[in-house]
C-alpha cells in the first residue's frame, strides 16, 4: 500500500514496476545486475478518487503519457531495493502536487504615483538621448 493521503492510498496490484539495468558506468558489476526501476502506475485504471484522477490527466508533466500513464524510471541508487523506494516516492509526490489547489491571481493596477514615477524616467530617458546626437550650430 502507498499512503498518499490519510484517506487515499494506492494497492501495490496498481503499481507495475520492473527492474532493468541502469544505465551509466559501473564497472563489471553493472552488467548483471537490474539495479533500476522502471514504475508504471495507470491513472485511469487506478482507484485513486475523480477529484486525482482529473487533476493528474490535466498535468503537463513528461512523465505521464498520452495514455494517461505515469512512467518513471529510478536509478539513483546501487542497491534495487533504494531505487523502488526512489520510485514509490517519486510517484507519491507527483500525485500530492497535482491536488494542491493553485492561488488565485488578483489582478492589479500600478498607483498614480508609480505610473507619474514611470513616465518622468521615461522623459528624462529620453532627454538624455536626444543629447547624444549631432551637435548643430
């Protein structure tokens, strides 16, 4: 079970994970040893709540795919039993970041005074410029 919230969490079933070899140096070891994992984790097929599953789906993020599926690829670590806990957590914070409600923006006005403070540097700008030109008699 992952634990995404007090009230929602994840069946290992639902989780599909796999482990490869990683890529990178490593000496002779690297070879013959599936240190990597490779998680996959359904958004649709999963029994995450409406409310998550609309928000994931709705994320721009690279490693869900057009499918609606969560890839993530861990190799951080030597050892395949760091590397899945790398991945399970991975997949616990990309779940979280897709329920916190975003800020609305409020939209603002400059003051007058700011917009009178703009518009002196922008003629004392300008002054400044019209100095650099040719010297006329």
């Amino acid at each position: 079970m992952l634990k995404i919230s007090n009230n929602v969490t994840i069946p290992e079933a639902e989780i599909d994970w796999q482990a490869i070899r990683a890529q990178g140096a490593g000496g002779q070891n690297v070879n013959k040893v599936a240190s990597a994992i490779h998680l996959r984790f359904d958004i649709a097929a999963s029994s995450l709540p409406e409310f998550y599953k609309e928000r994931l789906l709705a994320l721009s993020d690279r490693r869900i795919n057009s499918d609606g599926v969560v890839v993530i690829k861990a190799q951080r670590f030597r050892t395949q039993e760091k590397n899945l806990d790398d991945a399970l957590q991975r997949l616990r914070a990309l779940i979280q970041s897709a329920t916190v409600e975003r800020k609305k923006r409020k939209a603002t006005k400059p003051s007058k005074a700011a917009r009178n403070k703009r518009m002196d540097k922008k003629t004392r700008r300008g002054q400044t410029k019209a100095l650099r030109g040719k010297v006329r008699p």
